[in-house]
C-alpha cells in the first residue's frame, strides 16, 4: 500500500489529519501489508502531525513491525528532523 501525502497537501500540520492517516497506516501494518508513505512534493510538517501519524503508529504497532513494513520515501531534511524528533519524544514517553 502507498500513502502518498501530497494529495493531501504541500504543508502537513494538523493533528487531525494525522490521526486519519495513522487509522489507515495501523489498519494495513495489522493486515501485514507492507506501506510506502511518500513525502513527495510535501514542503513540511508540524511536529503534531508527525506524532501522531507516524510516532504514534510506531508505538502502537511496535518497533519491530514497524521497521520491517513502513518505508518512508522522499522526505526533505527537514521532514526527516521533525519525524525523528517526534519519535523520539514518543518512545522517551513511553516508556
């Protein structure tokens, strides 16, 4: 399965929208899809969004499921800063 977010617009920021993202991402890791979340043409995102969208599905599925079916492609730098940082609080959270 791919996401592919610049459908969804050029500057991601709401947690909302994350949340509706997470939904389908945690629905296809449970189906042990493999899912290819693409970044391209997405200028940036709010660290809300990406806590909820990709830190949170990290916990809630677990690192090892996780690493092994989410492929992130095409994220600018600062993209890649904001994801590891909310992961990174996330994980700090909890536990």
């Amino acid at each position: 399965m791919d996401i592919i977010l610049k459908k969804t617009g050029k500057i991601l920021g709401l947690r909302e929208t994350g949340k509706r993202l997470r939904e389908n991402l945690e629905s296809a890791l449970n189906n042990n899809q493999t899912v290819i979340i693409d970044f391209d043409d997405v200028d940036s995102v709010s660290s809300s969004f990406a806590d909820e969208f990709i830190a949170k599905t990290y916990i809630n599925v677990g690192r090892k499921k996780f690493l092994e079916n989410v492929k992130i492609k095409n994220a600018n730098e600062f993209i890649k800063v904001i994801i590891n940082s909310s992961l990174s609080e996330r994980i700090r959270q909890n536990s």
